[in-house]
C-alpha cells in the first residue's frame, strides 16, 4: 500500500522524518516502477499523509525552514511506530 511505502521511506531517513520529496525520492529510488514525472502516485503519497492517522505532519522549525523552502517534515505517529518496525502495517 501507499501507506507502507510511506512508512518504510520515513523509517530510512534521518530521526524517521522526511518531508515528501524526500519520501517520492525514495521509493522511486527502491521501485523503480514508480515514474518520477508521473503526478498520480505522487498525489496519491500526498494525499495519504494527509489523511492516515498513522501520520504526523511536524511543525516548522525556525532553526531547519529556509525562506524558499513551505514543505513541512512528517513521521510516524507513535501509536503506528512498532507496527512500521515490524513490518505488520495495516490500515
């Protein structure tokens, strides 16, 4: 599912948080069936994190934001956490 693809590109970054290029970088990188130029799937990730309770958008930090750059960071809500480490997710 989208979901654990989200999950398993969060659990590789640096302290499981990754904003989402950063998540699309990285399953286009690990499946490579996965079109970077193609929208779809890219706003169906989108559309996931926004929606799934198993996710958490982080607030902005003044010490990482830059002027240029509006994408938030998100992790795994706690709760989820052991289910993505175990590999069990399921919605």
């Amino acid at each position: 599912t989208y979901a654990s693809l989200i999950g398993q590109a969060i659990m590789s970054s640096p302290n499981q948080k990754a904003q989402l290029s950063t998540i699309c970088d990285w399953i286009v990188e690990h499946y490579p069936n996965f079109d970077r130029t193609d929208q779809r799937w890219q706003n169906s990730i989108r559309h996931n994190l926004s929606l799934q309770k198993c996710f958490v958008k982080l607030p902005h930090s003044p010490a990482t934001s830059t002027t240029h750059s509006k994408s938030c960071f998100w992790t795994i809500h706690e709760d989820f956490l052991e289910s993505f480490i175990n590999g069990e997710f399921i919605r």
